[in-house]
C-alpha cells in the first residue's frame, strides 16, 4: 500500500489539481463550488480508481475528514493485522505446521519473497491496470477509446500514443504519467 498516496482531480477534461489530498481537496472544494466546469472526478494515481471525498463544510474540514486519523498517547502503533480465511489442501497445511515460528510467519516470509521476485512485471501490470480504470472513467466515449484501450493491453506505447493523439491534452498527460516508463 502506498505510504504517501497522490491524487488528481479532473473538472470535466482540465485537470484541475494533482499531488497528495492537502493539494487536492482544497482544489477539488472550489471547482465542485463552480457549476461551469462540469463533473469533478477524482482519481487515486496509484491504483487509477475513481475516488470520492465529503466535500461538506469548509476546505479544512473536508480535508479533516480525508486524512487518516493519526495515532497520538503512548503504546504500540497498529500493525495493520488483518485476519481473514484461506483455503489450503491439507499437504499445505502439513508443510506450514512444520515452519519455524508457525503458519502466519512463513505465509508472510512467502508473500513477501513472491512480491520482490516479481517486482517488475507487478509494477508494469500495476501501471497499466491503473492507465486503463482511469481510461474507461474519463475517457470512454473519446474517438479511438476502444482502439486504445486494446494497444494499451497489448502494451503498444507507440500506438496508444497515435491513437490519443486527439485526446485532451491533460486527459491524456495523465494516462500516459500513470504508465510511467512501464511500456
């Protein structure tokens, strides 16, 4: 999970503000305000997704209200533990048992091997899905939409590129910032 998340906010096809939610929602506050700019869709860069804030109040509180509470007094911070049931065959289950320090930690020591060794191709995968939540939600009845969608599948940098040739300027910024170098 993304320690630092950034956002970017689209008021209609301008993109208004981008950067972490201090930035955002005071930006995102004052466009929502303004009825000529059409709809005001926010988006998390990392994942691409289509998010929504209380915009209720005044830009602080709206802020207040986006922001992770923060931990304050003594004691151990939460370790974001959560429990949640997988499904093993019982050979599985043997093998776990037989861990040093039990089932949980060699899950953990697994997942955590599986995602450095497959760092590179996540990122990529990462980065496309994110290109293409953003495409459909902004960009779905854009001349080509379909056609770039498929050469951004087929991860074709080029073609994606010549298709959005067209695109909004900032509409197409941005899907081509979230792919980063990936393709």
């Amino acid at each position: 999970m993304n320690e630092n998340p950034t956002y970017t906010a689209f008021a209609g096809q301008t993109m208004i503000a981008s950067g972490p939610l201090s930035q955002v929602i005071p930006a995102l506050k004052w466009a929502s305000e303004q009825a000529e700019n059409g709809p005001v869709l926010v988006f998390g860069d990392h994942t691409g997704r289509q998010v929504d804030f209380d915009l209720r109040g005044s830009a602080e509180e709206a802020l207040a209200r986006a922001l992770p509470p923060q931990r304050t007094g003594p004691g151990r911070p939460k370790l974001g533990v959560v429990g949640r049931e997988i499904s093993l065959l019982p050979r599985h289950w043997e093998w776990l048992e037989e861990q040093p320090n039990g089932a949980s930690a060699a899950l953990r020591r697994l997942v955590d091997q599986a995602r450095t060794q497959d760092q590179a191709s996540n990122r990529v995968r990462l980065a496309v899905e994110a290109a293409g939540r953003f495409m459909s939600a902004i960009a779905g009845n854009f001349t080509g939409y379909e056609e770039a969608t498929r050469a951004l599948y087929a991860r074709d940098r080029s073609r994606l590129e010549e298709l959005t040739a067209s695109w909004p300027q900032d509409v197409r910024q941005h899907m081509l910032r979230l792919l980063g170098d990936c393709i």
